[in-house]
C-alpha cells in the first residue's frame, strides 16, 4: 500500500511541468504565510482588532467583512 503511494508521487514530480506548478503553489504559500507578519503601515491595530471584535458579533459574523 505504501509503496503505490510513493511511487504515485513519483510519477508526479517526473512530470516537470506538474512539478513546478506544485514548487509554485508551495512558494506562494510560503511566502503569503511570512509576508502575515509584516506590520501595514499607518493601520492603528487597536482600531482593527475592535472592528473585527464588532463585526465577528454582529448577525452575519465574518461574512459582512468580506462585503
């Protein structure tokens, strides 16, 4: 059983145009899961946190946020 598995991701990483869609997909990951630590210029996070501590209570939740 194992070894199907490891030979499946074998024969995904020998196709070369496979694999650097998934190095690509990693990398982005990656990179977007670093860049969250960065602090934003000129955003008061007190102010952020209170608004997302009202809008998280609110009816609808995070959904109004993403309107």
């Amino acid at each position: 059983m194992m070894e199907k598995l490891i030979k499946k991701i074998q024969d995904v990483f020998e196709n070369k145009s496979l694999k650097n869609k998934i190095l690509f997909t990693l990398a982005i990951l990656v990179l977007y899961r670093l860049l969250v630590f960065l602090p934003v210029p000129f955003v008061d996070i007190s102010a952020l946190m209170a608004k997302t501590v009202d809008v998280a209570n609110s009816g609808l939740g995070y959904f109004v946020m993403l309107l």
